[in-house]
C-alpha cells in the first residue's frame, strides 16, 4: 500500500509509521512525506531517506490555488491513500474528491464525540471519564468521516490538558500503524497480484 503523508508539526505519528515499518509490522511504502510548512516531521521524514515536500499555503494567493498546489503534488505520487499524520490544515471538498475514501486522519477524541481543534480541551470542560483517539476517513465535513478504529483513554481527575493530550497521543501512535496494518493487508489479500512492498 502507498502511502503519502501530510504532517504539520513534530512528526511523531509519522515516526510510529516508519518504526513499524522497519521493524515488519505494517506493509507499506511511505513514497513521500509533505507538509504546509517547514516542520519536524520532515526532518523524521529525511532521516529516514523518504522523499519530502513543502506547499507553503503564503505562496498562494487563495485557500483554493493552495488545495489545488497540494493536491497535484500528492496525486503526482500516485498514493494509494493519503495519511492525515499532525496535518493541521483543511482541505477542501474537491481535494478530497480527487481521493475518494483514500485519505485517513487521526482525531485525538472518540468521535463524533468533541470534533473540532480542541477536542481535548473540550473533552475536559465536559467531565467525562473516558475520551479517546479515532482513526476515520476524511470527508467534506470535518471530522465526520466513516470511522476506522478508536480506543479509549481515561480522563484522570488530576489531567492537564497538556497531560491528557499526550496520553491521548500515544495510544493515536499505536492505533494509527494498527489501522495501517489491516488496511494494508486487506489491499494485498484482495489482490493477489498486487505488488507488496
């Protein structure tokens, strides 16, 4: 399965990608990692030899000349999905079209529970015990995709939302290869002729 990665920040889902890799737990090829930004997670991207690009959205003069930039240089990959790995940017609905139930992201709630940029935070404010990661398909709608995989993580009384959110974070690492791995197995064994990397 070919992946291209979008990320915006540190990069630590990605390097939970690139370790299981390496270590045989999931059958991908990372063809290329990109970014809205100069960030970690292509630095993570470079040490491993993947290939990296940067499509700064201040190049461009709108929102939609910038989906469009991004668009093609993912699609020039011919990616067989698209992983949403710290990707702090929204795309639009014709970038999303142009990858129909290809493009994953991560989600640090059990959605549809607390969508949105401060889940966590939100997660907090309502008292709940137990909040979560989603591993989700990305549609128009932000965080409204078919969901793929969640766990669960209990809210402490003492949690920060710093705190939380790196719990929260690790258990995302892990779940996030997991879906990987069975998305990549049912690829190759629906297809037998499918190359495997």
């Amino acid at each position: 399965m070919r992946l291209v990665v979008l990320v915006s920040g540190s990069g630590t889902n990605l390097q939970a990608m690139i370790d299981a890799l390496h270590q045989g737990d999931v059958e991908v090829d990372i063809a290329a990692v990109g970014a809205d930004l100069e960030c970690a997670g292509l630095d993570r991207a470079r040490a491993a030899g993947i290939d990296t690009f940067v499509v700064p959205l201040s190049e461009y003069p709108d929102r939609e000349q910038w989906n469009r930039a991004l668009q093609r240089r993912v699609a020039s990959y011919h990616p067989d999905r698209v992983v949403f790995a710290g990707f702090m940017r929204i795309v639009d609905a014709e970038f999303v079209s142009v990858f129909p139930r290809r493009i994953i992201n991560t989600h640090p709630s059990l959605l549809p529970s607390f969508p949105g940029a401060h889940a966590v935070r939100d997660a907090l404010a309502y008292g709940v015990k137990v909040t979560g990661a989603t591993v989700h398909e990305v549609v128009a709608d932000v965080d409204a995709g078919p969901i793929l995989a969640q766990v669960a993580v209990p809210v402490a009384e003492d949690d920060t939302e710093a705190v939380l959110h790196e719990r929260i974070k690790s258990a995302e690492r892990t779940l996030l290869v997991n879906a990987l791995a069975k998305l990549s197995w049912d690829v190759t064994s629906t297809d037998p002729d499918l190359p495997r990397s």
